[in-house]
C-alpha cells in the first residue's frame, strides 16, 4: 500500500476545518445531517457542501457517512443511544422512547458531546496535524540527503573516469 499526503496538509485551512466541523456537530441537536445543512451550520454556505464531504471523508478518525453516503455525523457522537430529545435537550427513557410516535422520533437525537469530549478530540486533530507536518518535514530532509548523495557519487565517478 502506498502511503499518500496526509489530508491534514490537503490546504492550509484544514486543521482549522476539521475543528469547526468537531465544534459543531459535537452540540447541534441533530448528529447526522446532509453536507448543505453541516456547510450551512459551520461557515453559513450551503454551496460549500462539496468542501465539507470531501472533509468528512477523509477524516474517518472523526466523521462517518451514512448508508447512501448523504449525510454525515460526528463518529464519537453516533456511539450514544438515540433517545436525546431535541426539544426538553434531555436524555429519555428507552420506554418513554418507546411510546413515542413516529413523528415524535424525528425530534430525538444522540446526545451532544460534553466540552471535555470535544476539547480530547480537538487535541487529538492538532496532534495528527502536528505528526502530519512533522512526516513532510522528515521526507523532504531524506530527500535532500539523497541528492546530496547522489551528487557526491556522481562527483567521485567523474574524477574516477578522468
């Protein structure tokens, strides 16, 4: 398997991205929306919905799509029951979840992320950030070593031919 650029060095912005996205989707009510609704919540431009799904694509370590690929979610997120209701922004019962109607379900939600949970997944963004640039900065001395190398061989096979 070949090893690709890091997605955290795609552009300058993406670290900044990838923590906008962890601030919103951790507390908004709902946790899976489609990518215009998230581009709209994040930076207020349903057009940049594009940007934000390639985003949560490449960032598995935080985001998951859905089934058809439509909507997006904060990984952390989705491991909570889906019985917060968006409107008492509370956690139900699972019987009181139970007699909800079908109507009533799509106003519950999974529960939003506490601060201390969006504070160790924003770390941890800034961490892989950080080992990302500090890759980069290792193969581009590699690389510099071995054109070093190489020019010094090819030196001393010039004087050797003479």
């Amino acid at each position: 398997m070949i090893k690709t650029k890091s997605p955290y060095l795609a552009d300058n912005n993406r670290l900044g991205d990838v923590i906008a996205a962890i601030q919103v989707m951790a507390v908004y009510k709902f946790y899976k929306l489609p990518f215009s609704e998230w581009a709209d919540r994040i930076n207020a431009d349903t057009s940049q919905a594009e940007k934000w799904k390639s985003i949560f694509t490449e960032h598995p370590e935080f985001f998951r799509l859905d089934t058809n690929r439509e909507k997006a979610s904060l990984a952390w997120r989705r491991q909570f029951p889906k019985r917060y209701d968006v409107d008492v922004e509370k956690v139900i019962s699972f019987t009181t979840y139970n007699a909800l109607s079908a109507q009533q379900k799509e106003r519950t939600s999974r529960t939003p992320l506490t601060p201390s949970d969006i504070k160790a997944l924003i770390d941890t963004a800034v961490n892989l950030h950080s080992r990302a640039l500090e890759q980069q900065k290792d193969k581009r001395w590699w690389t510099v070593l071995a054109s070093a190398i190489g020019g010094l061989i090819g030196a001393i096979a010039g004087v050797l031919l003479k």
